[in-house]
C-alpha cells in the first residue's frame, strides 16, 4: 500500500501543528503555576541540575548516593508545594495528545493510528477538491434513466466498478471508461475514489489536462530537485489507484503523447491500477494517440463503454 508523499507531508504538518500548541499550552500553564508560587520553579530548575549531577557523578566516580537523596527530598517538597496549591503531584506533567506514539507520528511497528487519521482527512480533503465525495457514490448512483440495450450495460459497468472498489485490495487491474459525457463515467470513478480512499490506500483524481499541464511544464522549465511539478509527477506514477479523467480534452503534442504512454506504462509494469475516462470511442483511440497507447488501454483494460444521451440533461427534463 502506497502512501501519497504530498498527502502524507501535510498531514506530518498537522501534527507537528498539534504538538506545538500542546506545547505551547503546557507553557503556559506551566509558567502561570510558576507566578503563582516561585519555589516551584526553584524545585524543577534543582531536580534538572540533580540529573546533571547525576550524569557529571557517573563520569567522575562522586557520591551517587548523596546526589539521589537529595533529588528524592527535592522530588516530595516539589509534590507537596503542589499539593498545597490544590493540585495534583502530576499537574506539570506534560501529557502527549496521543499516548501511543508520544506526537512522534510512529511507533516501532510504523505510522501510528493518530497519523493515519490525519493522512486519511488530507486525502479526503485533496480529493474532494475535484470529487464531490458527499454526493456521488454508488448508493446514488441510479440506473432509473436507462433502459433496454443501455439499461443492461450500465448494469454491467455498475457491478464491475463497485466489483473494482470493494477488491481493490486483491488488484483488480485497470478500467477504461469510454462514451459521450454526462454518462455516468466520472460519477463511478468518483464513487470508486471513495471506497478505496476510505479502505486506506492512496488516490489521485486529475484531468487530462491538468496532468499534461505539468509535464509540459516539467520539460520546458528549469525545476529543482523538491519542485512542486516533480513531486506531482511521481504521485501520478506511485499512488495505488490513478483517476485521470477526459483523456482526449487536452490539447495533443509529441510531448502529452509520450506522457500518457509514459504513464499507463509505468503503472502497467509497477502492477499499479489506474481508470482512465475519455469521450473517446475505443477505434478512436489509436488514430489520436499511438497504436502502442491502444494497445496498452485496449489490451490491458477492462473497457467499459458507455452509450445513451447525456443524463444530466435528462434528469433535468424529468425534474
């Protein structure tokens, strides 16, 4: 299971974010105790040195046993100053907001569960940007607007993406989605997004053109190693599941051409699963690409093709 770097680095942001406004609320509250009776700061700043003590005594062979009764002593006066304020012997101590990992982020055994959580709300978040998550899914998609030759093949289209979605996790290959728009493509690619995202693996949504956009920026300016650009490229070539809708909008160049090849290659030869949406019918595909890129989506996908009217307009008719 891949991790999407850019997701991941945002969501490392937020709890670094996190850690450093408990940090910041322990201060506080830390130095207000501090106003409210000096000598408890006395007694922390002496039991710090007594560990200073302790380390210089190790090295020059002193008196340890002196050094940790007088840390002990200093230790009971420290809790009963705080007892005497009405607190309790560990209100200064301060508190991690996950316990398991400490606000590091992992564990010996990997990412911890609080930096899970927080890749999983960033890459809803990124999603959403292009996906309306709340509304398309499987469970609105209707079928109510086809019927006869069409009704039966969107039955079947249906049952293969959501077939897709809930076995991602076996690697259930690539989809190709081809016919007119307002069909009903980019509604299933969507309601795929959802699941697999929510199962924990990594999505990227983006458009032809979009993806073109930065690979011809990536050819034709001067980039640094960490360039937004690159980053973007390798996300396209190592995130789990690929959605690059509208093939066939972007305007076609040598370079655009050798990028989609480069791609649906790439991932073909990692055994990574894209769904690639064109308007396209699957003849057309070769005479605007290449016979190799043809190949590939044809030979390698599960097509999927779409036919009818365009159903947006339909629903709006009906309501």
């Amino acid at each position: 299971m891949a991790l999407d770097g850019k997701i991941l680095h945002r969501a490392r942001e937020r709890l670094a974010e996190s850690r450093r406004g408990r940090e910041l609320r322990f201060a506080s509250r830390r130095d207000e105790l501090y106003i409210k009776n000096p000598r408890l700061y006395e007694l922390d700043r002496e039991i710090s040195l007594a560990f200073v003590n302790v380390a210089k005594a190790l090295l020059r062979g002193g008196n340890l046993e002196e050094i940790e009764a007088e840390n002990l002593r200093l230790q009971d006066e420290r809790k009963a100053v705080l007892r005497k304020m009405g607190l309790a012997p560990d209100a200064l101590d301060e508190v991690p907001n996950c316990p398991i990992c400490g606000d590091r982020g992992y564990t010996s055994d990997g990412m911890c569960v609080c930096l899970n959580r927080l890749y999983k709300e960033e890459q809803s978040k990124e999603l959403s940007k292009l996906l309306k998550l709340g509304t398309q899914t499987f469970k609105n998609f209707s079928l109510n607007y086809y019927s006869g030759k069409e009704l039966a093949e969107m039955q079947r289209n249906f049952r293969m993406c959501k077939r897709f979605a809930e076995k991602f996790s076996e690697k259930p290959g690539n989809i190709l989605m081809s016919g007119n728009p307002g069909l009903g493509k980019t509604h299933l690619s969507c309601a795929i997004a959802r699941v697999v995202s929510d199962a924990g693996f990594s999505v990227v949504y983006e458009t032809a053109i979009a993806f073109c956009v930065v690979f011809d920026k990536i050819k034709f300016q001067r980039l640094n190693q960490d360039d937004e650009l690159l980053r973007d490229a390798e996300r396209y070539a190592s995130c789990d599941l690929l959605i690059l809708d509208d093939l066939g909008t972007e305007m076609r160049t040598a370079n655009t051409i050798s990028a989609v090849y480069d791609i649906i290659n790439t991932r073909l030869v990692s055994g990574l699963s894209t769904i690639v949406n064109t308007n396209l019918a699957p003849e057309e595909i070769g005479a605007e690409y290449s016979p190799q890129i043809a190949s590939r989506l044809l030979g390698e996908y599960n097509v999927l093709e779409f036919a009818g009217s365009d159903m947006r307009s339909r629903i709006k008719q009906i309501g």
